[in-house]
C-alpha cells in the first residue's frame, strides 16, 4: 500500500512539474551539445562528461522546479507564470556566452538578465514555442556532434607503431635531457628574410657563446601545437588521422602527455620524466599523466577552459627538480609560449603589420625566457644535453593563422609557417663521429636516441621529413604534403 502511495506521488509531483522540467532541460541541452561540438578534444574526458551533465542539465533541473515550488508559494503565486520563463531564457542565454568565451563578461550577463526579465514580463506565453526552438537545435547539433564521436570512438594508436624495435633501445650515453619548446619561434636561418626581415643576431650568439650547435633549415611536419608535437613525441606521422579541425587530432593530449614512444623509452632507460608548461593548454581534458612530475595540479584547473586562464611558473619547479634526485637521469619536456604567433582567427586578427609587431614584442620576451631557464640548467647541470626546439613557425606574414588552409606556393609563406628553430648543446660539444642530419621534427628524437645509443641502424628506418596541412580553400578539401623532403615547395594530396 506504502509503496503505491509513493509512486502516486512520484507521478503526481512528475506531472505536475513536466513542463518546468522540460524547460529546465531545454535550456542546457542545446548548449552543452554546442559545446561538445566545437570543444570536444578539450573536453573529452569521464570528468568532463559528468561536470557538464551536472552543470547544465541537472543544477537547471534542480534550480526550475525549486523555484517553481517557491513561488506557488500565495505571496509570491502572482509572479508563477513569469519565473520559468525567465529562468529559462537566462539559463539558456548564460550558457550559450560560456560556450562562447568560457567566461562570463559583465556587460553580456546584464543583457542576458534584461532580456529574460523583457521575455519573462511580455511574451512568457511563448515559452513552449522557445522550448521547442532550443530542442530543435539541439536535435541539429546531434547531427555535428555525431561524426566527431564516431571518429573518437574509432581511434587506433597503431600508427605510433614503430618500424623496429627503438623502443627496446638501450642509452650508452645517459646525460640528463631538456627538451626546451618555444612556440612560434622560427628558424635563424628564416627570421632574418622573407616576412620577417628581423635582425636576431644576440640570441643567436647568446647560443652559440653558450656552446650550442645551430640547425638551419629544420622545419614543423604540421601547423600547430597539438597536431606537430603528436607527430614529434611519437617519431611516426598521424597524415591528421581523425583529426577534428585544424590545431586537433584525436587523443592529442593524450599521444602528448599520457603515453608515447619517446615517453617509453625514457621510463625504459629509467629516466625520471617532468612536464613543464606555462599554461595549461595541452592539459585541459584532463589526460592521464605519463610523466612522474608535472607542475600543474588537475584540481586547480577548470573544467570550461581554453588552458589560458592562470600562467605557471617554470623556473621555481625546474630548479628544484634539477636537485631532485641526483642519482638518477632525467628528461624536461619545458613549454614556452613565446614568441607564439599570429592571431588564429580572421575575426581577432589586427592586421598584418600589427600582428607582426606584436610577434617582435614577444620575441623579446621569448629571449628573456629562454635565457633565464638556460642559464639555470648550465648553472645547475652544466653536464646536460640541452635541445631548444620551436613547434611550428610565427605564421608572420599572415592576417591570421588559419589562412594556412588556403592553397598557396608563396614559399615564404609556407616557411613562415613551418620554419623552426632548432638548437642543440650536446654535452661534450659536437660530437665529430656522430652528424646528425636535422629537417624535421618527426625524426629528432629517433636521431636523438640513435646518438645516444650509438646505434646508427636506428637512423635506417626515418620518417618522410615532408610538411603537411589541412586545405580547405583553392583545392579540394583534404590533407596536403606543401613541403617536400628536400625543402621544395610543393602540392601533393595524402
């Protein structure tokens, strides 16, 4: 009988409130699926899943029957039929501007409350017809959500597959290791022609002075962050495999932070690893940390980011680091966000000329970075083997960088592009038995092992050195080789 009772209840409170929670569902389904959409390497993680679910489908839900019940209540029953409407106009409206700029700014919050305040007041009778709009967007965005899941859900690691048995190779020289990324920061032998036209003669000699062994001509195999460091960490091409636009491919993150070929074989040689960024970028889904140290804590971080929102330190962690341990070698994967390069998006874009000045203040900037975490390694472990290598080029020359995917010859462009500095102190100078042949980053690290393996059959199984991007104007979509083996500008579709 109790349990009859219950379920009368259950059904009457359900039937009651059908409407509030359809509405309460309505305003979070849509945006939550936008987000996923336009987000989903940043966001695709269990973690994820459950702070959106909780987030934007069941705090509304919790939120529009609350107040629903609230204002049944005889002093406030006068304002029932306007407080649903409201909440969800606000709501919808709130999430839409947090999927856009993963924030919320004053002046758009104020707007969104006066028009659901405008709604709610004059045209609350129109919110079943609201409902069905935002179910109907919902409904189209599955449509663009679904080929993107699929290609997750479809993903194979077995293109990091090696061609011989690298993994299993064994160092003879064993020298603690710093991997020193810059992002954007073109090759010497670029930066002074083309577009740039910049006169970088003091780094250059700073490095050279500090005994360091410069690589003209070396290049990116992509064009952005995630997609070229995935090729460099796992010494193999990926051609974009499933990727999901022009700076993402499937499991990025994950090929980067959590799990690769250049990863396993440090843990192999019993390298203790370190991970250190800046910002949080290549962080923000939460991947499985491969490395034994990382100076980012996932709990400080946010679940709607862009990996931009708070800048870490490098220097403190990487001198205590350093002392960690001294008994046993090391490897420093170190990000630096500087010089970086032109703004990604026609809409942000300031120009050319501005874009360009801008890229020259953090160059200087860049410099001043670079010499601070060197000169500490060189103090600390004069011994290293210090590697300074860019992931892509300045893109100095375009308005944005997404104009990349239009076809072009223009070499200085393409160079522009894909051009990336590369400087290596090795720690006993030069070594004249051992000539490395550095074009891009796909091979470094295999070249790397094979020196310090002193193995040289591992340089008998090398990857393509071409340069590769997504086209999507001025040819047929896809994916295109735009610089050959040798340098040479060319046009080929993968």
């Amino acid at each position: 009988m109790m349990s009859t009772q219950k379920k009368n209840v259950r059904h009457s409170f359900f039937i009651r409130y059908k409407a509030t929670l359809i509405a309460a569902i309505a305003s979070g389904l849509y945006p939550v699926l936008f987000y996923y959409t336009n987000n989903f390497s940043l966001i695709n993680s269990w973690k994820h899943l459950g702070f959106f679910i909780c987030f934007f489908l069941l705090a509304p839900i919790i939120t529009f029957i609350g107040a629903d019940m609230l204002f049944k209540r005889p002093s406030l029953q006068k304002w029932n039929k306007h407080i649903v409407p409201f909440l969800n106009v606000f709501a919808f409206l709130l999430f839409i501007q947090l999927c856009i700029y993963a924030k919320l700014q004053v002046w758009f919050t104020l707007g969104i409350i006066l028009i659901s305040l405008l709604f709610a007041r004059f045209l609350y009778r129109l919110l079943s017809k609201l409902v069905v709009i935002q179910f109907l967007l919902a409904i189209i965005s599955l449509f663009w959500l679904f080929p993107i899941v699929k290609n997750q859900l479809m993903y194979s690691s077995t293109w990091m597959q090696q061609p011989d048995n690298i993994e299993a190779v064994v160092f003879k020289k064993r020298p603690n290791i710093y991997y020193i990324q810059p992002d954007g920061y073109v090759n010497f032998s670029e930066i002074d022609k083309g577009y740039y036209r910049l006169d970088d003669d003091d780094f250059k000699n700073y490095l050279l002075e500090s005994k360091f062994t410069l690589y003209p001509g070396v290049r990116s195999n992509y064009t952005s962050t995630l997609v070229s460091n995935s090729a460099t960490f796992a010494m193999k091409h990926h051609y974009y495999n499933n990727g999901f636009n022009f700076s993402e491919i499937a499991n990025a993150r994950e090929v980067i932070v959590s799990d690769n070929p250049v990863l396993r074989i440090f843990n192999n040689n019993n390298y203790k690893t370190h991970f250190l960024a800046e910002w949080g970028y290549i962080l923000t889904n939460f991947p499985k940390m491969g490395y034994d140290v990382c100076n980012f804590d996932y709990k400080e971080m946010s679940f709607i980011s862009e990996g931009f929102e708070t800048e870490q330190d490098v220097m403190a962690p990487l001198e205590t680091y350093i002392q960690e341990d001294p008994d046993r070698q090391k490897f420093f994967f170190i990000e630096i966000f500087k010089p970086g390069h032109v703004e990604s998006k026609k809409h942000k874009t300031t120009g050319i000329v501005a874009e360009k000045e801008l890229y020259i203040s953090n160059l200087k900037m860049a410099h001043e970075k670079l010499k601070n975490v060197i000169n500490l390694i060189q103090e600390k472990d004069p011994d290293a083997l210090i590697m300074i290598m860019a992931d892509h080029g300045g893109y100095v020359g375009f308005e944005y960088m997404l104009e990349i995917r239009k076809n072009t010859t223009d070499r200085d462009k393409l160079y522009s592009a894909f051009s990336t500095n590369l400087a290596i102190k090795w720690p006993e100078g030069m070594p004249l038995e051992f000539d490395p042949n550095f074009q891009t980053g796909v091979n470094v690290f295999r070249t790397l092992f094979s020196y310090l393996s002193e193995d040289t059959s591992y340089l008998e199984h090398l990857q393509d050195d071409g340069s590769y991007t997504i086209i999507n104007e001025g040819a047929p979509k896809g994916i295109y080789k735009v610089i050959d083996s040798n340098g040479n500008i060319t046009f080929k579709k993968q």
